[in-house]
C-alpha cells in the first residue's frame, strides 16, 4: 500500500466520514466498496451511506443525547450531517431524511473530492500495513470477517439478544434495595461485585402479572438478514427473556430472577422473585438488566418491565435488541481513538466498532479518519474528552471495566455528571449539553482541529458546570 495514502474500507455511514475527514485534514484516500459487485443481504442500492432500517436520525433537539450528537459531529464538519439537514423531511421533533437523496448527496460529495479515489472492488484480504480503517458494518462479508475472526482471536458474527439498561437515577429506591447475596461481598458468578446490585423483588401477585405479560408481548420482527444462519445460535445463556418466560410459569423466578441468598431489608423475608440490576459505568449512572436479553418491541419492553414496582419510571437510556450482528469486542480491542490496540495504523469505525445507530457510526468514523491522518503523520492521537457525546462513547467502547460488552447508542448516561446536581431533567439535559460543546470547542483547538459554526443555542451561554 502506497505510504502517504489512507485506506477506508467501506462506503456506508462510517467509512463516508472517515473519508472525509481524512481527505479534508489533507490525506490522499483509497475508499474501497464492494458494491455494485456484490451486496451484502440488507443493502440494495448503489449509492455510498445507504440507510436500511430507518430514515430517521433521532431527534433534533440540542438538549437531547441524540440531538448533541449530531451538534458535535456538524461541528467536526460530517459529510453525513450536511447531507442530511439538506433533505430533511417533516418527522415532528425528529431528523428525517429522503433516504434515496441522502445516499446521493453524500456520493456526489465523496466522489467530487479531489483526495478521495473511490475503488469498487471487494477487499478479501487485511492489509498487513499502512493506515486503514475498517468500516464494512455489521454484516461484514466473508472472507474479510474470516480475517478479522483471526485478527480478534475470536468469533465476530453471531445471532445475540442484549438486555436493557436503565438510568439509575430513574429507578424507584422505595421499591428497591442494595444487598449482597448471602450478605457478603465479593465478585459474583459474573465477576460483578454483588454489593454492586440493586435488587428489584416482586409479590406473588406482581410476579405472575409479570410473567403472563412477559409471555404475551409482542416481540420485534427480523429481518431475513438477522436470521439465523446455518451453524448459528442463541446461546442459552443470552436466551431472551420472553422465550425462557414460556418454558413454565416458575421458570424466570428460578432463573435470572431467582431470589436465593437477599433478603429485603423492607420486611426481613426472602422476596418471590428479584430483578437485579448491575450498574453498567463508573459512574453508576447506567443499570443493565441482569440476564434479561430480548427482543420484544421497544414499546412492550417500557411496558411489560414497567410492571416490576422499582421501574414503573424507569427512563430506558437503551432498550434490548436481537440481531446478527459483527463487531469486535472493542473494550480490550480499541482504544478511545478507535485504533486497534496491538496494531498501530488500524482503525475500527460504525457498528462493528460498538457503536449502536446511525448517528453513533458516523461520529465513530469522524474520530478513526482524523485519526488516522495524525498516525500517518506521527502526531498524538486527538482524543475527545468524556464530557462530550462522542468521547463519552469513545470511552465507552475502550472502557476494559465494561463486562458482557454490546454495542452503545448516544444516551446521558454515558456522560459523566454535573458538578452541581439539577434536578429538572429538561434543565440537566440542556446543561450536559451545554458543557459539551464548550468542551469539544476546548479539545478541538487545543488538537489544531477546525470547527464549523454551530446551530445557534441560547443553552450554550447560559452554564457555568
């Protein structure tokens, strides 16, 4: 591979930004993408960044966790982020986009740039030098994820369930309580520090209203893409809460759910069932649902979960999801700038990077492309602070304390906390918001890194965190 040029593998939302970011922090770029010669079974189109799913980015607004993403990324200049507030369709508080002129605005844009050649062919092998980054999203094609399988030491596709994460804040602490199993401490089953769960008990009653619900929800629908492939399986240990709920009435209760060795301190006795919830960050702001992976509607999961007493307020920062999907398992992998951490020169960007969303991809392939412009150019890795939504999920995905990684979307509560607690939520979310854009215009100018104008935000002058 040419030394003074960077190879980007993958033209979809990720690997468009990183592209541009390196081509316009003065790096030649070689964009490799398999289609039109061959399609993965989600894509369709031959156009660069083309959304499947949705073509919704979230929502707009500045004081919200998606709406700061976007902020931060408009701000670093993403190709993705103009194109898409040039074809917005109405959608209410949401950013929504024509899906077939978004794919084109970003083409034209990549393929008018002066340092970008596009290449479309399929990449078989990893290159076993220079600068690359990989973007070719959760359903990687073979033989590339064969070579990445090897790299990783590891399997990387596989048909999964991830269980929901809650705020912490949200969660009733009348209807719940902090206890050891057996009343000590020390690493449990998982290497969870049981001290660490907060324990969610239910009645008789409650329980069997639970269950009945839980058999009942309706689950999500699967793409023919997430299907499971021949060889492949949820493994019992990530079976979906909804399926084990159907095998018999007690079935839950004496597994995830059992409530052998705690004690409520409310009354003394042994609870019917309990919920317990692992707390997810350092900071404790983020709570996962221990062993409840699933894969019914994120409407059904806000109401089914919201029948256990501790989260009927529950605020869900990510709900449970079940798909095939590739990605690495990216805190003992990657670092903070998305680089691998035993190869210098190889970047990660999108999902298979453990970022969940459009938005998320994207933004992960802003950092990888300036970051690997510094590498080829022998400068320190630009690192953006925690404090912000893209370092937070930076740091989030490099985090090695994260145990059972699955993949993170933009949400508060990756963030660390105000110095000044705020109580109205609305209030908090704008001064979050607020302080990370100071602290991304901060980081960027401190790296030498140009910033676009931002959208005007009276929010923006009014915090002092």
């Amino acid at each position: 591979m040419e030394e003074n040029r960077i190879l980007v593998v993958g033209a979809g939302l990720a690997g468009c930004e990183a592209a541009w970011a390196a081509a316009n922090a003065g790096a030649d770029v070689a964009l490799v993408e398999m289609k039109p010669e061959k399609y993965t079974p989600a894509h369709h189109e031959e156009g660069f960044a083309e959304l499947v799913c949705s073509n919704s980015l979230k929502a707009r607004r500045l004081d919200s966790a998606a709406g700061l993403l976007k902020e931060e990324m408009r701000r670093l200049g993403s190709v993705c982020m103009e194109a898409a507030d040039g074809c917005s369709v109405p959608a209410g508080g949401a950013l929504a986009v024509d899906r077939d002129e978004f794919s084109r605005r970003v083409t034209e844009r990549i393929l008018s740039h002066p340092r970008i050649r596009v290449e479309h062919r399929e990449l078989t092998e990893l290159p076993e030098d220079g600068v690359v980054v990989i973007a070719t999203g959760p359903l990687t094609a073979e033989p590339l994820a064969s070579r990445l399988r090897e790299l990783c030491g590891g399997a990387l596709s596989f048909y999964d369930a991830a269980a929901p994460i809650v705020a912490a804040d949200s969660v009733d602490p009348g209807c719940s309580f902090r206890a050891s199993r057996y009343g000590r401490d020390g690493a449990g089953e998982d290497g969870a520090v049981e001290g660490d769960y907060i324990n969610c008990p239910l009645n008789k009653e409650e329980y069997e209203m639970f269950q009945a619900a839980l058999v009942e929800a309706e689950t999500a629908p699967l793409h023919d893409f997430d299907a499971p492939a021949a060889g492949m399986k949820v493994y019992e240990g990530c079976m979906p809460i909804e399926v084990l709920a159907k095998r018999g009435r007690d079935a839950i209760r004496f597994g995830p759910m059992k409530p052998v060795g705690l004690r409520d301190p409310r009354t003394g006795h042994r609870s019917w069932p309990v919920l317990q919830l692992r707390m997810e960050n350092a900071q404790g702001t983020m709570l996962n649902l221990v062993g409840f992976q699933t894969n019914l509607k994120f409407g059904e999961q806000k109401r089914v979960f919201g029948m256990i007493p501790a989260l009927k307020n529950a605020e869900f920062l990510r709900y449970g999801v079940m798909h095939r999907n590739t990605f690495l398992d990216s805190p003992r992998l990657l670092d903070a700038g998305f680089g691998f951490r035993t190869r210098p020169g190889l970047f990660f960007a999108g999902q298979m990077a453990g970022v969940e969303g459009y938005s998320p991809s994207m933004a992960s392939g802003i950092l990888a492309g300036i970051n690997a412009v510094r590498t080829l150019r022998g400068e320190e890795p630009f690192r953006l602070p925690k404090d912000t939504m893209i370092g937070a999920l930076a740091g989030y995905i490099s985090d090695p304390a994260v145990r059972d990684f699955q993949p993170m979307g933009a949400n508060f509560g990756v963030l660390p906390p105000l110095g000044t607690p705020i109580r109205d939520k609305r209030r908090r979310y704008a001064a979050l918001s607020a302080r990370a854009l100071k602290s991304l215009a901060k980081a960027a100018n401190a790296a030498g890194i140009p910033l676009r104008p931002g959208t005007p935000w009276d929010g923006e002058e009014n915090i002092d965190q």
